[in-house]
C-alpha cells in the first residue's frame, strides 16, 4: 500500500469539527465518492480506497448526492433492450 500525505491547515480541521483521524477518514470517503462518480473508480475499488466494504459504500453514496447506479446513455439503451427482448 502506497501513503499519501496530505497538510491540512488548522482551520480546515476547525471547520470540519473533526480530530485529525476523524478528517482523514472525512477526506479518503469524499475522495473515493468523488472518484467513484467521475468514473474514475469502480465502486469496489472506491470502497477499498475508503476503507469500507462495498455495500457500505454503496450506501454512502446517497449521503453524497451520488446515485449507487450511474448508467451512461449507451448503456441505458441497451439495459432497455434487454428488458425489452425478455417481455
């Protein structure tokens, strides 16, 4: 595992009415959410960066305004192609 260390002015960790830990954990979350929604990251990969399972990832995301399921134009069709091909 690679460490990324980051410095974090005092203000910063005012603001967010965290300890330093607390921030930390605060900013790998947001992190991974962010990446996750740029489609950067799958989702499994976004949970490890996290440190949390999958399906507490997934659950988060909401917290974040992120949708669990993000599907692209292309991909919608053929999801709708799909479901109609099995009626």
């Amino acid at each position: 595992m690679s460490t990324i260390t980051w410095n974090i002015p005092r203000e910063t960790l005012f603001a967010l009415k965290g300890s330093t830990e607390e921030v930390g954990v605060m900013l790998r979350m947001a992190s991974a959410v962010k990446l996750y929604e740029m489609g950067k990251l799958s989702s499994g990969v976004a949970a490890h960066l996290a440190g949390v399972p999958r399906a507490v990832f997934l659950s988060r995301l909401a917290d974040y305004g992120v949708d669990t399921f993000q599907l692209n134009e292309e991909e919608l069709q053929r999801q709708t192609r799909l479901k109609e091909q099995d009626s």
